[in-house]
C-alpha cells in the first residue's frame, strides 16, 4: 500500500490524521490525485445519497460597510452601482425559488446594518409563512443578541465563512475586525440551534497546502452541518488585484475532496466561484465530494453588481434559466435533484 492509498484508508476509518499528512495529500499528482478525487465521491455517494439539494441564493444587497481585501464589492470599491432590494423584491424572488424547485433559499448581502434583525425577521417570517421554505442567512457577523432573534423569526441555517486560519493572513485581509469574532459568532450559531455553516477561501496569497491542511482541520474541528469553499480569484478593484491562482489547479478540487472525507456527513455546495476557475469546475467539484448546488435566483437587474470576484457567471441570466441550466448540468451527471429542504443529518 502506498502513502496515499495508507493515508485514505485511515480517514476511511475514521482516524485521525495530521496537518503534514493532509498537505501531502493535497500535493498529490497524477493517479493518486484520482484515487484521492474517487474515493470522496465514493463516501459521498454512501452517506450522503447521489441526490443533490439545491439552494438558491438571492444576493439582496450588495452594500458592505467593510473593507475585505479581496472582495468586489468592498465598500471602498466605488465602481459599484449599489443597490438593496425591496422587502417584496425579495419575498417574490423567495416565491420563484420555490417554483423553480429549490428547497432551501439563501439571504445573501454585504455587511448591510440597514437590515437591522427586527427587519430580516419580518422577511424571515414572511417566506416562511408563504413558502415555508427553509431559510439561509448569510449576512457577515451579528451579535448574539440579534442572532437569537432572527432564530426566533424562524431563521434555520447561517453561512459565515472563517476564511483562513493563518492569524497573520486574516488580520493582513480584515482590516474590519479580529478572526475571534468570527469564531465567537460561529460559537453563539451553534450555542442558539442553527444549522451552521463555514467554510474558507483556497489558496489566498501566500498560503500554502500546509496552510490550506490547518484551514480543512479547523473546519472539521467546528463539526459543521455545511462547509462551502471556494477559490481565491483576484479582483481588479482591490488591493489584492493580480494575485495569482495557485500553480497546482488541483488543490482546489482535492481541498474539497478532503474536506468530504473528514466531514462524511456534511453538506458540501459547489460553489459559484468554482465555474469562474473552469467552466465546469461546479460538476467536477460535485464528482468530488460535494452534494449541494446553490443556483442564483436574484434577478437579472441586480446581478451584474454583486461580484465579489471577477468572471462571475450567470450574471446575465435570470433566475428561471439558471433553474432549467442547473437541472440540465444534474441530468447530465446523472445526479437527481433532492427533494425537501435538505435539513442537516443531525436533527432527529
Ligand atoms: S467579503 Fe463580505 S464583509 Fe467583506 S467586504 Fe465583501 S461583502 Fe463585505
């Protein structure tokens, strides 16, 4: 048995592994890089079914009162057209996500204190009466006082990536706040009954596969009910504009093939970004470990402004035509679509 045939047969069995065995994994090529790539799909077939959940997120404000280094739609960032979107803009775009046959929407926005948590929960309340969808929020870090309430409004999972581990890298990136508020909002998530979700970025500048290993570790560590990763790619209006994709493609795929071997039961989404990689990097990354697709459902009119990276696609479609492409991209996988809202694997 050879070291990378010895160290998926550990993660098979459940043992534990270290950031230096990960990394080399992560630094695997050629046929290993493919044993690697099938086993994950084998354990996601196996515990997670082939069926895959769709989520679709309505991106309804693309106003940031922060400064993230890498993001395009940074408030710094003045070649944004800003926009917010009614409180009917987007329970009508919760009702078409319902139509178009997702389970789940997800409320995506910058760090927008205009949605105060009284606000969200009356939209909250309202797509849950009239859709009874279940809920995703993604709208950066929140007090626990205002997370407790937005539960109570009946708020089901939020989504608020750690990003990186490396302490120097975060804080170089984040000018806005320290990385313990992340993990301290993250800690009050699970404390209050959420569904909760992180994830990080692959391959920032300057990080490495021993980095990327410690960041898989971290997120395992958190026993996450969903982990959504995606890749760095550089945006022109930011201080980090030019920076370039790692040299090995494939760390990106086997950090998410990784991820699915020490997480088997967790929600993986093929994020957007990975189409902005390659453009059928959301079907190879589905083939590797992930068993969520998240379609854009905002409408066509606010999609062209909410880039947090470059090459962004589908931002010229509209929401029904991303329902029939992603349908026609699952059919083709042979993969079903999953049916109800795809609730996490640890509720009774
Ligand atoms: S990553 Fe999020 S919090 Fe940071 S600037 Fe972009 S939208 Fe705002």
């Amino acid at each position: 048995m050879n070291v990378t045939q010895e160290l998926l047969s550990r993660l098979l069995a459940n043992q534990p592994v270290t950031a230096a065995e990960l990394a080399l994994l992560l630094k695997a090529q050629g046929k290993a890089c493919e044993l690697i790539y099938a086993t994950a799909d084998g354990l996601r077939s196996r515990r997670m079914g082939d069926e895959v959940f769709l989520r679709g997120i309505i991106e309804f404000s693309n106003i940031c009162k922060n400064n993230c280094w890498y993001c395009g739609i940074r408030c710094d960032n003045t070649s944004v057209t800003r926009y917010r979107m009614t409180d009917e803009e987007i329970i009508e775009t919760a009702r078409n996500a319902q139509r178009w046959g997702c389970g789940t929407v997800v409320l995506q926005s910058g760090e927008d204190p205009f949605y105060t948590a009284g606000r969200l929960g009356d939209i909250l309340r309202r797509i849950k009466e009239e859709t009874g969808l279940a809920v995703t929020l993604s709208v950066g870090v929140r007090s626990r006082d205002e997370l407790s309430r937005l539960k109570e409004a009946g708020c089901d999972r939020y989504l608020l990536r750690f990003e990186t581990t490396s302490n120097a890298l975060f804080s170089a990136i984040h000018p806005d706040e320290p990385f313990e508020n992340r993990v301290r909002c993250l800690t009050d998530l699970r404390e209050l009954g959420y569904q909760v979700g992180s994830g990080f970025m692959i391959g920032l500048p300057g990080s490495t596969p021993e980095m990327i290993a410690h960041d898989i570790l971290f997120a395992t560590r958190l026993s996450l009910d969903m982990i959504g990763c995606g890749p760095f790619l550089s945006h022109p209006d930011t201080p980090l504009a030019e920076k370039p994709l790692l040299a090995d493609r494939e760390i990106y795929y086997k950090t998410i093939a990784l991820l699915r071997l020490l997480n088997p039961d967790a929600h993986i989404p093929a994020t957007t970004a990975f189409d902005a990689l390659d453009p059928d990097g959301r079907n190879l990354v589905l083939q590797r470990g992930a068993n969520v697709f998240m379609p854009n459902v905002t409408p066509g009119k606010f999609r062209r402004n909410y880039q947090l990276y470059p090459n962004k696609p589908c931002v010229d479609e509209d929401g029904a035509a991303c329902a029939i492409c992603v349908r026609g991209r699952l059919a083709n996988l042979g993969r079903p679509v999953g049916s109800g809202p795809g609730h996490t694997k640890r509720l009774p």
